[in-house]
C-alpha cells in the first residue's frame, strides 16, 4: 500500500535530484572551459611580438666563438643512431659524461638522406 507508494515517490525525488546535480555538473565544466579558451584568446590578442629588425644577425661562428657557451669536442660523444635531420645538419642521439644529449653535426652526415626519406 501507502508504504510501496511513499517508496517510489523517494526514489523518483532522489533520481530527479541526481539528473539535475549531474546537469549542474555539465554546466559547470563547460563554464569553466568556455572561461579558460577566452583568457587564452586574451593572452594571443595581447601579445606584443618583438621587433627584430634593428638586431644584429647572429651566426654560427659567433655562436661557438662565445666563452659563455660550452661546445663538447665530438671524439667524447658516444653517437648513437640519428633521430633526424634539422635544418642545418644531423640530429643524433648521444651519449656525453653519462649524459644523454643530442648532438647536431652542422653537414649533413651519409646517412642523413635516408632519415630525411623516413621523415
């Protein structure tokens, strides 16, 4: 009787109670992502890109003639298989001290056309 009806009267309040906290939910989440892609809009519209044009151009050669920059003599690098081919030479893995590094060479190595070919 009374006692069945009062049951399934809790139980229908309970389940409407769960469906609107798990809408509540939903709404929360997408909030809070729709409020971080619009700080991140933000961000990029307000990002002030420098202007490089009156620096001076830096080469290679100034790169490796600076004393603050360390340049490991290749003979103690343990090179091992190449990872890929940049813009100006090999990439490696290596192996320097017991420290991993990948070293670049600044020509092209033999090998280099065919990782170019896989990449």
């Amino acid at each position: 009787g009374e006692g069945g009806a009062d049951r399934v009267i809790a139980l229908l309040t309970l389940l409407v109670f769960l469906c609107l906290l798990i809408i509540e939910l939903f709404v929360l989440l997408w909030l809070r992502s729709f409020s971080r892609a619009r700080r991140r809009t933000y961000c990029l519209e307000n990002l002030e890109i420098p202007d490089f044009a009156e620096k001076p151009s830096v080469s290679m050669e100034d790169i490796f003639a600076d004393p603050d920059i360390h340049v490991i003599p290749w003979d103690e690098i343990e090179l091992g298989a190449g990872i890929g081919m940049g813009a100006t030479g090999m990439v490696y893995r290596g192996v320097w001290h017991r420290s991993a590094l990948a070293p670049r060479s600044r020509r092209a190595a033999p090998e280099a056309e065919a990782v170019r070919a896989r990449f």
